[in-house]
C-alpha cells in the first residue's frame, strides 16, 4: 500500500453509565483511540534512490519500525528521543522494493510501502585484497573507484575496518597511477602477523556525487596478515638483505637500477604488490625506447610504472658491484627462484641508499608508507580521529 499516510485497524473502548435513571450520577464516555496513522517521506513506485527512509507518526509515540527489502534484508534505523520519528542509518538503495511496518506504544500497528527507481548512473569499485587471502605486514586495503567520487566524507563513512586486535589505522584519499580516485586504509605501523581483518563497505545506496553516479551494492573482504617478512635493497652495497621476524635470514648480491636519470631505481618504501612469474618486459612500454625487449623470469611487481624485483642473469657480472639495470632490482636466477618462492604479496621492500631517482608517487603502487602517520591521517576526508577497528 503506498502513500504518505496510511491507517491501521484502531482499538476501541467504551463505559456503561452510573445510574440506571441517570440521575444518581454522571454519564461517563472513554473517547476511542485514534487510528494509528505514519508518513513516510518516499512514497510511489519510482522513488528516487540515495537518501535515508524517514517514517513520521501523527500522535502518540514509536515502539518500532522495521524498514525491509525484497529479499528480506532490513535498513537499520533510529527513533528519534520524542518517539514521533524513526530515520534510516543508511540510504534507499536504487532497484529496491521496501516495506515499512510500524508500531506505536499502544501496540497498534501501520505499514506502508515504495520502491525506488534504478540509478541514472551508477559508481563501482575494486577492492585489491580477495576474501580469505593471506598477505605481508605492508599491505594496505586499496579501492580503486569506475568514477569520480565528490562525496568523500559520505563514501568513507560507509565503509568499516574491523581487525582482530583494534590496530589503529586510517583511510586516506589520493589519485591512483591510472588518474581515478582512490582510497587506502593502512595502519599505523605495519600490520602484526596473524592479524584478521575484515572490511565491510556499505556502500549501496551512497551518492558518490557530481559525475560519479549512486552505489548499487555493498563489498566485503576479509584476509589475514602472513609472516612479517621485509626487504631492503641498499644501492650503495648493492645487496638485498631479507629479514623474517626481525631477525636477517638472508643477503643477496643484486644490481639496481642505473645512476643519473630515468634508468634509476625508484627508492623509498614500496610493498610488493604481485607475483606475476615470466612477463614480457618491453621498454618502450615504460618510455626507455629500444633498451630491452625479453621475457623475465621470477617477475615481482613494485610500483605499476614497471619497477620489480626479477631474475636478471644477462646482467649476472653486475650483482654485488655495481647498479646498471633498466631500474629494476634484478639477481641470479637461482637466488630469484628461490626468493620468489618465498616471499608473499605484500611484504615491505625499502630501497635505501644514493643514485635513485626519489620515491614513487604515492598512487604508483603502494607509496603511502613513505608519509608519516599525521601526513597520512590528513589524507582522510573525515580528518578527524583515528579510525580504530
């Protein structure tokens, strides 16, 4: 039944007279309760989606409201502290057939009914952690969005990091390599082994804003921190030190990137972001013009501009002497192999020491552990306290 006021059955009461004459006392009337009447501020069949539901009662005072979807699931809500209103916590979703069924503190009941239209546009996102992975102690939780989000501070609050020990971390907002808008949650401090993380993004029914159109699902994840595995690749010793629970485990003889221009390794805090095995690597792809055009063995990903970690064994003279690669970080096939076997997507890689040309930007892979903690909060449209989950 739709419509802004809609009425239930009422109950009723009413009194006999005192005296049988009428004149050994007064008449007395109990005046009948009022039908129970609500209003809800949709109404129809092409309801336009992106707002909260808010049911209104004419008189008396809210016991409950339970607003529901087609398939049963249920918009939590509020009443508000004088009982006459009850107000969605998140958004009408677009596509969605709803039922509203109140009660007010007389036990009477109302109900009432909409749907809202389909979106005029609707944002997406991809999420880079899939459900049940296990990854290293730098890993962020990366959404990449179709389109542009304006409303960063409604997008934000819709989304909710829970993790097994309340480790303190933030969302921050920032441009990803590919120029679309991106937003990464990262802790504090690197992630604790054998933390379990759960990511909830209630994002259906949000308004992304101008040009980005409403959100027509929700997303979640959830994954578990591996061994704290590090790397460090010094351009000065040209070696790559591994660590494993901060104890050294293992020094491999590398060659970096080339000193003095566009050659030069990127250097700072990167995280490992794939496991990609033999790749074609061509550099004309990356603007180094005709340098190298072959298949690489043990390929691991550091920023999406084309830096890795990889066997490297034409360049097998430079390991351990001097740095003359095309900027990635290359070793001997057998150290690469056995490397590769061992670490996990990511696992922290600092690149330290002089000849490099700086860090990456912050969107060229995971860059945002080069920022310190108050750079990286300010990053956060809420921008206010730390998010603790």
């Amino acid at each position: 039944m739709a419509g802004t006021a809609l009425l239930a059955a009422s109950l009723t009461a009413c009194s006999g007279g005192g005296g049988g004459d009428g004149k050994d006392g007064a008449k007395a009337e109990l005046k009948p309760k009022s039908d129970m009447a609500i209003s809800v501020n949709l109404t129809g069949d092409q309801v336009k989606a992106g707002e909260p539901v808010k049911v209104t009662l004419a008189d008396g005072k809210l016991a409950l409201v339970k607003v529901t979807d087609g398939k049963g699931g249920e918009l939590p809500g509020q009443i508000a502290a004088d009982g006459r209103t009850w107000t969605s916590e998140r958004n009408a979703a677009p596509g969605t057939d709803y039922k509203v069924e109140a009660q007010n503190t007389d036990s009477q009941s109302a109900a009432a009914q909409f749907k809202t239209g389909a979106a005029d546009k609707v944002n997406k996102i991809k999420i880079n952690l899939p459900k049940g992975s296990t990854v290293g102690v730098a890993m962020p939780i990366s959404i990449v969005f179709d389109n542009p989000v304006a409303n960063k501070a409604e997008v934000e609050k819709a989304l909710k990091v829970t993790t097994s020990n309340s480790a303190e971390g933030s969302w921050g907002w920032f441009k990803d390599y590919s120029g679309s808008d991106r937003l990464d949650w990262r802790p504090k401090e690197y992630w604790k082994s054998g933390t379990e993380v759960k990511v909830d993004l209630n994002l259906n029914g949000v308004d992304s804003g101008k040009g980005g159109g409403l959100f027509a699902r929700d997303y979640n994840t959830d994954f578990k921190i591996g061994k704290d595995r590090r790397m460090e690749v010094s351009l000065d010793t040209k070696k790559m030190t591994v660590s494993e629970d901060g104890q050294t485990v293992k020094t491999i003889p590398i060659s970096a990137g080339t000193p003095g221009g566009q050659k030069a390794s990127w250097s700072g805090k990167m995280v490992l972001m794939s496991k990609e095995g033999t790749i074609r690597m061509d550099s004309q792809s990356v603007g180094l013009g005709d340098a190298y055009d072959k298949m690489v063995d043990y390929s691991m990903r550091l920023t999406w501009s084309g830096m890795y970690a990889h066997a490297a064994p034409w360049n097998s003279g430079a390991f351990g002497r001097t740095n003359s690669s095309s900027g990635c970080v290359g070793m001997s096939d057998a150290n690469a192999a056995a490397f590769y076997e061992q670490v996990q997507v990511g696992d922290p890689f600092e690149v330290v020491g002089s000849g490099s040309k700086g860090n990456a930007d912050i969107g060229n892979g995971y860059g945002e552990w080069n920022l310190s903690w108050d750079e990286w909060k300010a990053k956060s449209a809420l921008s206010a306290a730390p998010q603790n989950g």
